[in-house]
C-alpha cells in the first residue's frame, strides 16, 4: 500500500474509529461477563410467570403470603415476563447473554453520541472507561439497565440525530411507552426532554423550545400507558414520597438507597470515577462555554470584514458548540439526583461520558487524551474485571464467568429446606427474601419476598430492626405474630448471633453465607438431635465452618482475587455468640486465604488478649487498624488495645 493510500485510510473515519470501538467492545466483554448473582432477579422470574399463568399484572403483592393484599404497582412487569422466559425457560447463561447485549447498546451508543458530537476515538475510550468503573454496580439484569440504555438513546436522540427536536417523536414516543412498563425511572424520558428545551431556551432557539416542550408533554402523557394507568404513572413520585418519609431507614440499610457522599470505609471506585468524570466533564463544559462567549464578545468589536471571519461565520457552529447548553441543563438535571441516592451515579456517568470526549476534543484536540492513554486505562479496567479485583474492592459478590454465583444466594439453606423442612414456616431476612420466593415458591413463602414497597414501610422496618440491630423484641413479635418456626439469616447478621445464644432457638444447618435456625418447640426432638449443631459446638468439637469458592487462575495465567467472605462472617458471629476458641478457628481459615484480612487479624488479637498473650495479641491489634478498611471489630479492637479509652 503507498503512502498516500495508507493516508486515505486513515482518513477515513470508519478506519479511524474501528480500533477503538473494539476495544471498547472488548472492555465491555470483560467487564460484562460475570455471573448472575443479583437476588432480586428471583422475585422478577417468578412474578413474570404469575403473569403469563394468570394473563394479567397484579395489583398486589401476590408472592407474598403476609401481605398478599398490599397494594403494589408492578411498573416492572414487561422487563419480569422477560426475566422468567430468559432464567426458566433458557437458563442463567441466557440472562448473562442478555446483560451484555444492554451493555454493548448502551456503550455503543453513548459512543455514537460522542462521535457525533465531534470527539475523537481515543477520548470517547477513555470516558466510556471511567464511566464503565462509575457505573459497575448498576451492570445486572435488573430493569433499571434498561432504563440507562433508554436515557443514552433519548441523549443521544436529542442531541445529535435531531437537535431541533422535528420528527424525534417518531423515535421517542414507542420508546417512552416501553419504558412506562419496564421500570419507574420512565419519568426521566420526559423529564430529560424538559431539560433538553431548558437548554435550547437559554440558546434562544425559541422554535426549537416550543418544540420539545410539546415532546416533554406527549411522552408524559403516553407513560399513561401501563397497566395500572394513573396509579403507574404516580407510582415514581409515591415511591420518592415513601424513600423521603423513611429517609434514615432506607439510607442506613439498603446500600443503593445510601446517599453517594456518604461514608464509604471501603472507598470504591465506582465513587471515584464518577466524581472524577462529573469534575472533568463539567469544567470542560463550562471552559467552553466561557470561551464561546469571550470569542463572541471579542467578534463583536472586531471587524465582520474580514474574510477569515465571514467564512467562519458562514460554517456556523459545531454539532457540540450546539450541544453545549442543552448537554448542561440534563447533566444538571441528572446531578441533582446524584447525592441523595448512590445508585443515580451510573446514568450521570453515562450522558456525562459522551460530553466528556467531545469537551476534550474540542478544547485540546483529537490527540488528548492518545491512544496509549486510552488502552492502557481499558487494559487496567479489564484486569480488574477478569480477575475479580475490582469486585473485592467494591464488596461486591459478583465472579468473573457464566452460571449462578456459588457466593451470593443461600443455595445450602434453601437446599435444606427443600429436603428437611418443606412446610416449615420460614422468617426470611430482607436480603433472601427473593431468592427463597424464587426457589421456593408457590409450596414455601417468604415472610418478606424482596419487593421494597410490597408490603408497609413499618413492617419493613421492624424485620430490619430485628436482622440488623439484633432487636430480640421485634423478632419475637414477628414469630408471636406470624407464626415462623424457621428462620433463614445471613452469617454474619446480628440477629444470627442472638439465636445462637439463644435457648429456644438452635443452629441446624450453615452454607456459604447463609444460617438456617428453627423454633426448638416447633420440631420433632429426635430430628433436632440429628441436626442441632450447636451442641456440638457446646462440647467444643470443630464447628463445620463454611469455605468461601475460589476459582482457579483464569486462563491458568491470571490469579484471581478471592475475599474470605465465608470464614470472615463465620468467625465474627462465633465470637459475638460467646464461643472465642472456635471464632479464632475461623479467623484463622480467613488469614490463610487473606493474610491482611483486617477483621480476621483483629479477631485473633482479641482472642489472643483474652488468653493471656498480650505482646502478641498488641502487634495483631495493631496492624488490623492500620490497614484501614471495612473492619467491624475496629472498636472492638481499640477497646483491647485501651481497655480505660
């Protein structure tokens, strides 16, 4: 090939772009194939298959057999009828298959976007990388990825395929009535609309305005379209009503729920991605809008004689130059939902990524941030990605590959259920609530089935009171009430320590993350001596802890990360319950897979402080908090250190 025909290539913007989009492609891939471990996908499958068995979408909480009556809007359920077909009928590797396909859309188009816009290949990689590590925790099959991919495409709708807004409705309007029946972020397609025309306000695009506020009407109108009519399009605001009215709950127990400023001891990324994107792309922004106006105010006292200037004039302005304004009313549209709730991140990192490159581009040209840049960012990112790294560091239970978590769902609990107690009446902790309905459901029911506003925020409360703050009173309550003779727990939750020290309740089963305990008065006595583990434990034999799966080196190259979530949870409800020779056992599995596991280290200080082996147990003491962290024996620990503090 000459050189002049290796010129023309280049030049070509296909050939320019190509090597970038795949590996962004690539970077998606990495990112995006892990396997299914999000709870509430069970709860979704199985209130898809009631709607295809009873041809129609509830109004109440059916899966759940003590609130069954409770009015419900189920805005969700075209996205469930798609979760059963896709995690009953095809299999999880099928559910992985469709996670990616969303990841791919959304990222090729916010790329669309930024070449739209005028940005370079390099820029858009490297935007659409801090956005991906911003974003990451949103990356499951749960409807609210489909309402992130509707935003970019809205985005980029508005401001590059028709920035006046003429014929967008064609696009828009189907779009919007999806939406309305896929999940309750549908307010934000009209809503991105009005900020859109707030944008082409302040351009005195007085045309162009009227437009989009009459789009903002139609598509508000059309989300009138979902089974429950008025009450589904209300559903959002009730929702944000109820998240405001119980602020402190949800935020101090629901992790999504938590606001994004908040304290964070495991500082994770997905924060500081976004934070450095948010910064980056607004400055960008504002910069450019600054120089727009000093150029224009410097055009108006210089002669419109000059050639240069008329041709200039003449071209008129740049796809982004256009875009700038109406670009900057949405990001602030999407920024002022970001601090109250953590989970608003993911869809400003998304419109901001786009914005972000062409900001760049335009401000310091096509060559910033570079090639080498760019991909050693997605080199970094995808290592992070396929061997864990990123999921240890952000407490995430997710692991690189396809099938089902071996992490995430209590399997060994439900499993034991299925085959020991089938009819037992089952206390479900909030956060297996899902899981079980969709394991167990319709010959066993979860007393909370992992539907937020399924059932009264009060009651809500009181399991959340009972799981989390260890409140005895409320947990015997719920049992006076409802009549549970089982319960299923998370390890390392309080509330499984006070059953464990507890003489009408006794441990009969463990799993990897997971504790089943039963009603002693509630179950044949022959057949707790068979499974009571805690009398064992009493006679202080081994406690059967459970180990955390780890997998091999992937590719037999790439070591991959592992937390010893199991051992870790195992140790600390052993020490809680009073049994400190058996807790450092566990401790001690958990420092053999983790050496600096903080918790483990300060665990086996305390324990060793309490035999007698103070040097020992000082330097243990001591390096557990140092190392920072998540770390919940923390004061524990400067209470060993400094008995009098």
């Amino acid at each position: 090939m000459t050189p002049a025909a290796d010129e023309e290539r280049r030049d070509r913007p296909a050939a320019r772009w190509a090597p970038a989009l795949l590996a962004l492609a690539v970077l998606v891939f990495c990112a995006g194939t892990f396997r299914v471990h999000n709870l509430d996908i069970w709860l979704h499958a199985r209130t898809g298959e009631w709607i295809l068995e009873h041809g129609r979408v509830p109004s109440t909480n059916v899966l759940s057999e003590l609130h069954a009556d409770h009015p419900s809007v189920h805005d969700k359920w075209l996205f469930q009828v798609a979760a059963h077909v896709l995690l009953d009928d095809l299999g999880p590797d099928a559910v992985i298959a469709a996670r990616l396909l969303l990841m791919l859309l959304l990222f090729g188009t916010m790329a669309a976007t930024a070449r739209g816009l005028g940005a370079g290949p390099w820029a858009t990689l490297a935007a659409c990388a801090l956005a991906l590590l911003a974003g990451r925790m949103r990356f499951l099959f749960r409807p609210d990825l489909v309402s992130m991919l509707l935003l970019v495409v809205f985005a980029h709708v508005l401001l590059v395929r028709r920035p006046d807004g003429r014929g967008a409705w064609r696009v828009l309007l189907p779009l919007q009535v999806l939406w309305a029946n896929v999940h309750g972020y549908f307010l934000l397609g009209w809503l991105a609309v009005l900020a859109l025309a707030a944008g082409r306000l302040v351009q005195r695009r007085v045309d162009v305005t009227r437009r989009l506020l009459l789009l903002a009407a139609l598509l508000c109108a059309s989300c009138l379209l979902n089974p429950a009519g008025l009450d589904g399009w209300l559903h959002p605001f009730a929702i944000l009503a109820d998240l405001r009215a119980h602020a402190e709950f949800y935020r101090s127990t629901i992790v999504e729920f938590a606001p994004t400023f908040g304290f964070d001891p495991r500082d994770s990324l997905d924060r500081t991605a976004f934070v450095l994107l948010a910064v980056v792309t607004t400055a960008l922004l504002l910069a450019h809008l600054v120089t727009r106006a000093r150029r224009g105010a410097a055009a108006s006292d210089a002669t419109r004689r000059d050639a240069e200037g008329l041709a200039a004039s003449a071209r008129g302005p740049s796809a982004f130059d256009d875009a700038c304004w109406p670009a900057l009313a949405l990001l602030v549209l999407l920024g002022a939902m970001v601090p109250s709730l953590r989970r608003n991140m993911a869809p400003f990192a998304f419109v901001a990524a786009p914005l972000a490159a062409a900001a760049a581009g335009a401000r310091f040209g096509p060559r910033v941030p570079g090639r080498l840049v760019a991909l050693l960012l997605v080199v970094v990112v995808a290592w992070g990605e396929l061997t864990d790294t990123t999921s240890v560091h952000d407490g995430l239970e997710r692991r690189t590959g396809l099938g089902l978590s071996r992490i995430a769902y209590p399997d060994e609990g439900i499993a034991f259920f299925a085959r020991e107690l089938p009819h037992a009446n089952v206390f479900t902790a909030f956060r297996f609530g899902s899981t079980f309905t969709g394991r167990r459901w319709p010959e066993q029911v979860a007393s909370t089935n992992g539907n937020t506003h399924g059932y009264p925020t009060g009651y809500l409360e009181q399991v959340m009171a009972a799981v989390l703050d260890a409140d005895r009173a409320a947990f015997d309550d719920l049992v006076r009430r409802y009549g549970h003779d089982a319960a299923l727990l998370p390890l390392g939750a309080p509330l499984s320590a006070v059953l464990l020290d507890a003489d009408d309740w006794t441990l009969v089963d463990v799993g990897v993350r997971e504790a089943v305990f039963v009603r002693r008065d509630a179950v044949d006595p022959l057949w707790l001596s068979v499974h009571d583990l805690e009398l064992p434990l009493r006679l202080g034999r081994p406690f059967p802890v459970p180990r955390t799966p780890c997998d091999p080196p992937l590719f037999g190259l790439l070591p991959r990360a592992c937390d010893p979530l199991a051992e870790r949870d195992t140790a600390l409800l052993l020490l809680v319950a009073g049994f400190p020779e058996a807790a450092d056992a566990a401790a001690a599995l958990a420092l053999e897979m983790a050496p600096d596991d903080p918790e483990s280290l300060a665990l086996h200080g305390i324990v060793l402080r309490n035999t007698g082996h103070a040097d020992e147990a000082r330097a243990l003491l001591e390096r557990s908090l140092a190392l920072g962290g998540v770390n919940r024996l923390a004061d524990s620990a400067r209470d060993a250190l400094d008995p009098d503090r």
